[in-house]
C-alpha cells in the first residue's frame, strides 16, 4: 500500500509537533513548511522540515515538490493580511487532488459572545486582532468553497494543552511556578476556559482525516471538552497536585479585549466524526506533572 503524504503548514509550533510525530509514527511521510526550523526539543527524525515564508508564491512553488494526500493548515501567520498567504496556498492545493484541506481555526473567533457552550452556527463576534484575523480566514475559505469545491474542513479549537507547550500559556506558566513554590501574579482568575489535551486534538484530527463522509467537507467543527474551569480552579487543582506554589490572585489586570468566558459544543463532530474527548483535565495535568518533573 502506498504511504500517504502529508503537509504540516506550520508543523515546528506545539500542536505541529504532536501531530507531526503520530503520523511519523503511522508510517505517514510527514512534511512540515514553516519560516522557522524545528527548535530542538521539538525536532522528530523522520520528519522533512521545509523553511520556507508561506507568503512568497514562487518560493513556496519552487519547495513544493511533492503530491501531498493530505494538507493540515496549523500557521497562525496574521502579521499580513490573511488572505494573502491563503491566496498562495489556494493557488497551489485547491485546484491539485489533494484528498483533504484542514484548516486549523481558533475559539477566539467566537469572541465574548455570551451563550454557552459556542456552537458552530453563532454569529462570531471577535474582539481580539488575533479572533478578527483567524475568521477572516475561516471566511476566505468558506467563501471559496462554495464558488469552488475543494475538500474543506475547518477545525476550531479551544484551550489546547500538553507537553511541550508554549511556556507562555497560562498552564505551563502555573505549573512551572508551582513546581518551583514561587509566588506568582495572577488575574482574579474568573475567566473561564474549555481545555482539551493535545493528544485528543490529534486522534481528532487524524479521524477527520479518515473520514470517508462527504457531508464534512465545507462544515467548521469545534474541538474541545464541552466543559469549563475558571483559570481559579485550575490553579487550585495544580496547587493540590503539586502542594505548592503561592499564587496571588487579583494582582494582574485583565488584558485588553480578553475572552472571559468559553466553553465548546462538541455535539456536530460528535455526530458527524464520533470523536469525544478522552482526557479529563485532572489526568491531562498529572501527565504533565510527571512530565516536567
């Protein structure tokens, strides 16, 4: 049986990575493009690493070499206009036989819309630069699905987390603090998030991939829990797991525009993919824990 060829846009980041070594390890032949190499820690053998800026046509035409089965856009590129880079990606996939485009969206196109759990079919209200760029990608594609079929699917995930994260996130960042028993500043931490673990984002991922349905194509699908924690909570939670860490609440303001409250419904992929989510929030942080120490 031929292996499949899959194309990773954006394969050095944290989610590329977990993605990237599954289908290594599948016996995929995995490629990732991105403007940065791999940092070392998150650098797989088997891999080709492609540096390339997805914003220049003639440089990504004269990289491109191969057939691809499968093409996963994980680039969070929005420093340009955003159809400016999907521009050149439609030029060179849309029209070829790929079997499947996944474009990986983010919960922050919802924006602070109020109802709960976000559904697929709300109205997105996103008041982040960051939310407003993603969906004005998510509406570029959709557009060009419906003047043109190719095979679409877009992802939109919430708080993904796992090894090997940014240390930026808050998860990481309190944990790293807790682990160490430092005082650390916090918001009041009433904002609430929906976190799913990356290995479920993968199985995910891979399932549509799959999927032989044609009814997904052209459809936007969330990916995460369908359950909420305040940033409180979660805190807590690692300070009991930990038993430590000195935590100050209230002594950082919240950021500008930020999202308060999130929380997905998983009911479309459940119906249409029959992905759930296996890994609970308490498992996902002892995995950690164990991990970083």
């Amino acid at each position: 049986m031929k292996k499949k060829n899959i194309l990773v846009i954006g394969g050095t980041g944290f989610i590329g990575y977990h993605l990237l070594r599954k289908t290594s390890k599948i016996g995929w032949n995995s490629f990732s493009i991105s403007r940065n190499k791999p940092k070392q820690f998150r650098r797989i053998n088997n891999v080709k690493y492609i540096k390339v800026n997805i914003n220049n046509l003639i440089d990504l035409k004269k990289k491109l070499t191969k057939k691809y089965d499968y093409v996963v856009n994980l680039s969070s590129s929005t420093r340009e206009t955003p159809s400016s880079y999907i521009k050149n990606l439609e030029k060179i996939f849309f029209n070829n036989s790929i079997r499947k485009f996944i474009h990986v969206g983010s919960s922050a196109e919802y924006g602070n819309i109020k109802q709960l759990p976000h559904t697929e079919n709300l109205k997105c209200k996103p008041n982040s630069f960051y939310g407003k760029q993603k969906l004005k990608i998510t509406n570029f594609l959709l557009n060009r699905f419906k003047k043109k079929f190719f095979p679409l699917i877009i992802l939109r995930l919430f708080q993904v987390y796992g090894q090997k994260d940014n240390k930026e996130k808050i998860l990481p960042y309190v944990l790293k603090n807790c682990l160490k028993n430092k005082k650390f500043k916090l918001t009041k931490g009433e904002q609430t998030r929906d976190f799913c673990h990356v290995d479920d984002v993968i199985k995910a991922i891979l399932l549509v991939l799959k999927n032989k349905n044609k009814n997904i194509y052209g459809k936007i699908f969330n990916i995460g829990t369908g359950k909420s924690i305040s940033v409180k909570n979660l805190v807590q939670i690692i300070q009991y797991k930990t038993n430590k860490g000195k935590p100050i609440f209230g002594a950082k303001n919240l950021m500008e525009k930020e999202i308060i409250f999130s929380k997905a419904s998983i009911r479309k992929i459940k119906k249409f993919i029959n992905w759930s989510p296996r890994i609970t929030i308490e498992k996902g942080i002892n995995d950690l824990i164990k991990y970083e120490k």
